[in-house]
C-alpha cells in the first residue's frame, strides 16, 4: 500500500478530529432542526427565509419538518441566506491503514479459499495453521504492493 506523505496524513488527521467533535456537538439533530434553530433565533420567518433561497415557503417548512431530503445545492443556499457556512467533512469510522488491513485480509481470503478449493479436488487440503499462514502472506502483499487492487474483487 502506497503510504501518505506526512503533510497529508496530518490533513486527514486534522480533518477526522473536527469531523469528531462536530458529530459529537451536533448530537445527531436532523438538518431541518439546524435551519429551524438557527432561522428562528435570528427571528427570521419561513416566508422570509424561502424569499431569500427562492424556494416556496412550503420547502421550507417541509424541511424543517422531516418531510423533504434537501439537495446539497438547496441546503448551501439555504444556510447562505442564514449568514452560515455550510461544512461537510468526512469522518472515518476507523484510521485508514485498519479500513485497507481488513479489506486486503478478505481479498486475501478469497483468494486463499478459491486456492483451498483447488487443492480439495486434488485431494491435498491444507492445514488451518498453513491457511492462516497463506493469507496472513497475501494480506501483507496486497497492502505493501503497489497498485494493489484491494476493492475490484467485490
């Protein structure tokens, strides 16, 4: 596996982090409960907030209510009239050297199993500690080689 240069392993370092605390800060409230605290605390109407997006006013409320999915280019307009930045970051469930580790062992896997297979029909099946051996081995070659092909087999 191609390692990250240390400028951008300290990027999505940083990025993770904030990502982290924003999720724990927003304490999962859905995005029309956002529009309708930030709207109302600046004393703002439905009717003036869709005037301001030019979306009806029933856009409005229907996000605000759980009842409409917004588009990501309705929810940048709508938190720009609000006077907000709207930021989207990614936050990994795990540190990217687990997520590649667990996806080269089940491609290592496969790949062992398809060979245990083989080696059945010939009436030559390998022991589990020879099996735990090969994909530990494949693992490390498809994480260390390069241009490894970890998600095509899926």
């Amino acid at each position: 596996m191609k390692h990250l240069s240390s400028s951008k392993k300290l990027f999505l370092s940083e990025v993770a982090e904030a990502a982290k605390t924003l999720h724990h800060a927003n304490r999962k409230l859905p995005i029309g409960d956002f529009i309708h605290t930030i709207r109302t605390q600046l004393k703002m109407t439905q009717v003036a907030l869709a005037k301001r997006v030019k979306v009806p006013q029933s856009t409005i409320s229907r996000i605000e209510q759980h009842r409409l999915d917004p588009t990501l280019s309705l929810l940048t307009k709508i938190f720009d009239a609000l006077s907000c930045e709207l930021v989207i970051a990614p936050m990994l469930r795990e540190p990217i050297e687990s997520i590649c580790h667990k996806q080269a062992r089940l491609v290592a896997e496969r790949h062992v199993k398809y060979l245990r297979g083989t080696m059945h029909l010939e009436k030559q099946g390998p022991d589990k500690k020879l099996l735990e051996e090969l994909i530990n081995r494949e693992t490390e070659i498809l994480l260390h080689s390069p241009g490894t092909k970890l998600w095509d087999d899926e």
